[in-house]
C-alpha cells in the first residue's frame, strides 16, 4: 500500500435513486415504494451526515433514464422517473446541520439566471453548504422537451470525432456557470439595509449589472437574490476526457475524474493542473475527486457476490464510467490511500445500492479511515467551503473586497 498523504482525504457520496446498479432498486432494503418521497431522501442525507461526509451529490437529468445512449429505451426493469435535484436538497437542508447539499444542474437546457437565484436560495436555507454540480445534455429527445434548439445527433462511438459539437456543449458550459458566478456577485455583501426607521431596505449603490455578453448568453442583471452566505456556493463537475477536463479548470471548485489506477490518477490530475494554468487559475484551489462506484461488505467475498448476484437480476453484467469495486471497507480504504497517491484529495463514492452501500461507507469505511488518521472525526467547519479549506472569496464587484476564511 501507498504511504498515508500528507492531508486528510475529503470524502462524498453521489446519490442516483436506489443506486447505481439498476438492479439495486430490488434489494430488500432499496426502498423502491418510497423513492419519490421526502423522507426517503432525508434518511439517506442524514445518513451520509452522521458519516461526517463533505457533501452529497443528487443526480438529475432532463429525460427519462436510459440504459443506452443517446436514446430513450424502453425497458421496464430499471428505475425510471426521478425528482427534482435541487428541490430535494431545499427540502433536506433544514434537517441537516453541516453537510454540503450539491445538485445536478444541466447546462444545456437550463437559464443561468433561474439556476443562479435556486443555488443561492439553496445557501440560504441549508446556511452556507449548497454547489451545484453542472452537467451538459447531448440527447436529442431531451432538447426536444424545450423546442428552442436542435442538438446533433452523437454516438457514443462518434465522440472521439465530434470534437466540435462536444466543444461547443463544455463551452457553452463554462458560460452559465460564468453568468451563475456574477449574479451570485451582482449584490455586494451588506446590500440589504433592512433599516425600518429610515425606509431604506437596500443600498442601491451596492447592486451591480453583470452585462455578461457571450455566444450562448446575453445576460444583464443584477439578480434577485442577495448574495449567497458563502459568497460563491461550491462548482463541481464530471470529467473524463480533455475538454471536460478544460470546465473543470476554468470553471469548477470540484472536478470529479475517473482514473481506475494510481498511474492514471496522476496522469489525469497533470492534465487538469496543466489546463488550469492554462486557464490563469494556478494559484487558485481546485479539488480533484476520484470517482468509484462501491458495494461493501465486511465479509471477504461476499461483495463480489452480491455484484454477481445484482447482475444476474439485470440480465447482464454492470458497466461504468467509474472503477467498480467490490470487497471490505479496509479493502477500499487501501485503495483509496493508493490513489490519493497519485494526486487526487478526495473521492466521491458512487453506491450499488444506496440502502447497504451508504451504511457501509458511514459505519464501517469512515471509521477505518478514521483509524489511519486520514478522514475528519468531525465536522470542523459550517460551510461547504470551510469544510474543503475554499476561502469565501472576494466580490468582484465590491471596491477593495477582499476573500475571508
């Protein structure tokens, strides 16, 4: 095993229905009858918050699941329909007290105007622990819920050739969260008077017009929302190829790679770095997650064979992005020691199956960690952006602003 890094490893959980298996929804414990429910998402937040996790990220999308892209299927043997993300996490913030609330947001189809006062909205009632993870659509049928654009048809054999049309999707991309970041900055800190003796409530001087003129968006400000509690709520982002790896450096707080060894781990890592200077943010913060989907079980064996198991129900074996692993909680606590390694200072945790992967993850891999002195043995920080060591930064629009910790 690689010897322990030298800083804490940051940890999250990325929350898809019953999980990421699609035969997870018919496990004893996935719960499918109450997956369109509050509580069902409140029990598993709160799980992951009595873990000590950083943050939880909730997926979403435009369409209905699909086991193939770029099409819809018509298979009736997975989860299919989902709630909004960023409503889930209003509804949970307020019962939950330090764990950062991230949702998906896509990019595409989505106004940076509407999404910048949700997120803000999201800071103020979670209290300074929202982000967003920002995500493109390249599905024809989903652009065609909007009626507003056409998207090229891609395969997913077509992408190493559809440089163009998946340049153009990132770019667009790294424009909304450019717009999201000036509405969040549109008001100064101390805007709102809120002074019922002299009649003023805010200080007009202290709102700021964007003008934000780009190829994909012409947007003026300033927003509606006051700025949020933590200034700039956390960006995060999936990457797993050069151009989404060019979002991550110009745009994000978070990116989230794919690497399945220490060797491409650190490749990868290069590569992102290398685009951040690119970018002019070298002296900035930029986390770098490892993403793993995991099923965990304390038994040696027994999490290979529930995976052979969950295949089985699916009729076939399950594929990812990510690396899958599949054994004990110390098994994957090496693992992840091995990886940090290559330069990556944390992880997000993809469960199979949300009702026994989740609890593994909280009950069994945070405490080992915890005995190998790299994971928190608690919450050091009320913000999102604390609990990461991200300053608040400095408003761009406040003369002589400058960031506070």
């Amino acid at each position: 095993m690689s010897s322990t890094p030298a800083s804490p490893l940051h940890l999250a959980v990325a929350l898809d229905g019953t999980g990421w298996h699609p035969a997870s929804w018919r496990e004893p414990v996935a719960r499918p009858r109450d997956l369109l429910t509050a509580a069902y998402w409140t029990d598993l937040i709160q799980e992951a918050e009595r873990g000590l996790l950083d943050f939880v990220t909730i997926e979403d999308g435009l369409g209905p699941q699909s086991s193939r892209f770029p099409d819809p299927d018509d298979r009736t043997d997975q989860v299919r329909g989902r709630l909004d993300a960023v409503l889930i996490a209003s509804r949970v913030a307020p019962l939950t007290r330090r764990i950062g609330l991230v949702p998906t947001v896509i990019a595409t189809h989505t106004e940076p105007f509407h999404i910048s006062k949700a997120i803000a909205t999201l800071d103020y009632v979670s209290t300074g622990r929202a982000g967003l993870r920002v995500q493109v659509s390249a599905r024809p049928n989903e652009a065609e819920h909007f009626g507003r654009r056409t998207v090229p048809r891609i395969e997913l054999h077509d992408l190493p050739h559809a440089q163009d049309a998946v340049t153009d999707f990132f770019d667009e991309a790294a424009d909304y969260v450019e717009v999201v970041r000036r509405l969040w900055d549109s008001w100064e800190d101390g805007a709102e008077i809120r002074d019922a003796a002299t009649g003023r409530f805010i200080d007009r001087d202290k709102l700021h017009y964007i003008d934000f003129e780009g190829r994909h968006f012409s947007v003026k400000g300033p927003s509606i929302t006051p700025r949020p509690p933590q200034g700039q709520p956390l960006v995060t982002a999936l990457a797993h190829d050069n151009i989404p790896y060019r979002l991550v450096a110009r745009a994000a707080d978070v990116g989230y790679i794919t690497p399945h060894d220490t060797d491409e781990a650190r490749a990868i890592v290069a590569r992102v770095r290398a685009e951040q200077e690119t970018a002019g943010r070298a002296d900035e913060p930029l986390h770098v997650f490892g993403d793993l989907v995991v099923l965990l079980d304390d038994e040696p064996g027994a999490a290979r064979a529930r995976r052979e198991r969950l295949d089985a129900l699916a009729g076939e074996p399950y594929t990812s992005d990510a690396l899958i692993f599949a054994g004990t909680p110390a098994e994957l606590a090496d693992l992840l020691q091995e990886l940090a390694a290559g330069g990556l200072t944390g992880f997000r945790l993809r469960p199979a199956v949300a009702g026994h992967d989740l609890p593994q993850i909280t009950r069994r891999l945070v405490p080992e960690l915890q005995r190998r002195g790299v994971f928190r043995t608690a919450y050091e920080a009320d913000t999102l952006r604390g609990l990461l060591g991200l300053s608040r930064p400095a408003d761009r629009y406040a003369p002589h602003a400058a960031a506070t910790v």
